[in-house]
C-alpha cells in the first residue's frame, strides 16, 4: 500500500528522522493558515499525489509571500497533475503539504528496499539526488552506491561507513547519517516497508541533513499489524476498478490492452495472459475469482470488466474445481442479464459440473461464444482483437 508524503514524514517524525516542518492542506485557506504558521519564507507549497516527479511536472512550488501562498495552491489544489510515474491520465491533487523551505547545499539520493534475488535489504544512495534514480543508474551507474543487510543480522557499521565513504561525506556529519540510517532501517524493519526512499535528502548551508521528499511502500501482507497505516488508505489515489474488486473479494488488477479476461486461479490467470499475448492480443487486466468464488462473486467480477471502456472482446478461462462450471455459468449469465453484454464473450471451461454449465450458457439466450479448449479459446478471443 503506498501512502502519501505528508504521511511518510509523520513517520519520519515518530523515528526521529529530520524533515521540513510544515503542515497538510486540504483548502486553499488551509493553505494560507499553515504558511503564516511557519511565519518564515519561503514556503515550498507541494502536491499530495501517489506519484514522483511533481517537481517537473509544476507540482512542487517556492513561494516568498502569503500572496504566493494563496495563488499556488489555488493552482495547484483541484488540478490534475500529470508526471511520468502517473501515466497519461494523471492525479488530480485534493491536498498539499506546506513546509518551510530549506536551504540546499547538496543533494543526495537514499533508499531501502528488499531485494529478492539475494534475500537481502539493500540500501542505495546516490550523490546525485534530486535526479530520477534509473537515469542515474543509466547513465552514470559509478555513483550509485548499494549496502547489503543480512536481515538476520541487521544494519552493521560496516554498512554505515561503506555508505559514508560512498557518499564522501564531511566528517562533522558523519554522526548524523549514521543515526539517520539507524532510525530508517528501523522504520522500515518495524513497518513492514517494501520501499523507502528519500529523494532528494539534502544537506543544508547550515550542514543539516534533511529529508525533503519521503516515499514509502508497505506490504499489503503485514498491513493487519498497522492498523494506523490503514486508516491512511487514500481510495482517490487508487484504480477506481481495482478498489471496488478489493471490495468484492477478487483479485483483480488493472492493465493496458483491450482483452479482458477472467480466471479462476492466478496460475492460469498468468498462463491464460500468456495465451492472449501469444495470439497477438494484450490482457485489459488480471483478474483471479479464486476457487472458492460464489455466482455473485463472478457477476460482480464480469461487471467489472465490462465497465472497462478499454475491453474490446473478453475472455472467460475456468477449470471447474472447487469452483464448479454451473456456479460459473450463473454468475455470468446474472451478471450479463444486469449489464447488458456489449463484447463479444468466449467461454473456455472444463471440469465439475461443465455439461450442466454449457447448457445453463446454451439456454440463456446470451450470445456467448463456447471454445473447445484453450488453444481454440486464443484464437477466437485474437480474431475479436484483431477486428
Ligand atoms: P518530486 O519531484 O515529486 O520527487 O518532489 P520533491 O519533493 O523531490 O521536490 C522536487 C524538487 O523541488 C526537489 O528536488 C528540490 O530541488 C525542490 N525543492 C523541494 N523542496 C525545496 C526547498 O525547501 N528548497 C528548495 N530550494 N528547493 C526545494
Ligand atoms: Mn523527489
């Protein structure tokens, strides 16, 4: 679960890890009333979205009077705000966060991640901060500077110096960074973070470190022992779709092409995906009912896929297991009698139940069209594709 800023540096505060101080607006008047509390300028004014890149994209604003307060959050509250890690569609930003602004010598690049292929938490950081990390690592790969922690062991002071020295650090603020990397390892560690990352963290004229964006991941796994981060959830920020799928109980994740697709088991939802590419077609999205869905599991599963603007054709892929083929055959039929069917639909099933399935699809009068087996299931489903 990804949470907003403002709330990453609430954490950040509870750790002891220095940032701006500043405030969370939700109007423009709060605005105002959160820079007069500074009372020093400049004031940075900044986007509250689930996305980086703000700064390009006129999201993160200095501003050096209540005046300028005023007109940047009038400008930027309400609008849609369109960076790289948005996509075309955009954000559009109900809040943003008012913090005094800093005076920045240098700027550097950190964060934690776990990363799988050794089982390891790994730490990167960066002289060149400020700069998106995979155009560092692109083009200059020499300053990115990666830490191994052996989960089992923790942070170590090996670790701190090879960082410190990675980062040719001045001596008088080596205290700090040490500390700093403590307090941080410790928050991701205790909250479960799948991805931290501070970018830029700054060096000050006052030579103070300070972390002037925060972005933080948590397991959506472990969020049964957060129940504060729950209730940060913010649903405006997520795929409209995927938050009412969540909702029903089904896994379900938005994707770019046209061929929507539905599936019992993640497995074959991942294989069935495969097929669909491998005819020539792309998957509008993943979607795994489970094995224990029930007919209006599947209705509002079918529901949701055609309410997608982007599915052209769908796909049904079930082997009748613990969810049996009439079960299936019901839900889609109610779902598609309450919708109205507006794509062409091909059923591929098998299993329990799957003659008295095929004759509860026979029956309803829906124009659906029955696949032998899978292969012939992509070759249908690309020919719908295709025209
Ligand atoms: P992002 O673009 O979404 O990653 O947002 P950031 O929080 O990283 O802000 C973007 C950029 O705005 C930073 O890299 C800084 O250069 C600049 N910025 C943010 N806060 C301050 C500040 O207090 N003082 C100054 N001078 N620049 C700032
Ligand atoms: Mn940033």
């Amino acid at each position: 679960m990804n949470i907003h800023e403002y709330q990453a540096k609430e954490l950040f505060r509870h750790y002891k890890v220095p940032v701006p101080a500043g405030s969370v607006a939700f109007t423009v008047e709060e605005a105002v009333v959160a820079a007069r509390e500074l009372g020093v300028y400049p004031v940075v004014i900044k986007a509250q979205v689930h996305a980086g890149g703000r700064g390009k994209a006129g999201g993160v604003r200095l501003v050096n009077s209540e005046s300028e307060v005023l007109q940047a959050a009038e400008e930027i509250l309400g609008r849609t705000i369109v960076t790289k890690q948005t996509g075309p569609v955009g954000k559009k930003v109900g809040k943003v966060l008012i913090e005094q602004g800093q005076n920045i010598a240098r700027e550097l690049y950190l964060s934690i991640l776990p990363d799988r292929a050794s089982a390891q938490i790994m730490i990167i950081a960066s002289l060149a901060g400020g700069m998106d990390i995979e155009d560092v690592a692109a083009s200059m790969p020499e300053k990115i500077i990666k830490a191994m922690v052996n989960p089992l062991i923790g942070l170590q002071p090996f670790h701190q110096r090879q960082l410190l020295f990675g980062l040719d650090l001045d001596k008088t603020i080596a205290r700090d960074f040490s500390s700093l990397l403590t307090r941080l390892y410790q928050l991701f560690t205790e909250k479960d973070c799948t991805m931290l990352e501070i970018n830029p963290l700054v060096i000050t004229g006052e030579n103070q470190l300070v972390a002037l964006d925060a972005k933080i991941d948590i397991d959506s796994s472990a969020l049964y022992r957060h129940q504060d981060i729950v209730d940060w959830r913010d649903e405006a920020e997520e795929d409209p779709l995927e938050v009412e799928a969540a909702r029903a109980g089904l896994n379900y994740i938005n994707l770019d092409g046209n061929i929507g697709n539905m599936v019992n088991g993640a497995g074959l939802a991942m294989a069935t995906m495969d097929l669909i590419k491998k005819a020539g077609a792309e998957p509008a999205n993943f979607l795994d009912v489970g094995g224990g869905a029930n007919a209006e599991m599947v209705a509002e599963g079918f529901r949701i896929i055609l309410s997608d603007p982007k599915v052209k054709g769908i796909l049904i892929n079930i082997f009748g297991g613990i969810l049996r083929c009439d079960v299936l055959a019901e839900g889609v039929v109610q779902a598609a009698r309450k919708s109205g069917v507006t794509v062409p639909v091909v059923i591929r099933m098998e299993g329990t139940n799957v003659e008295k399935g095929r004759r509860m699809l026979a029956d309803s009068g829906l124009n659906l069209i029955t696949a032998v087996d899978l292969a012939d299931a992509a070759v249908k489903i690309a020919e719908i594709a295709k025209s």
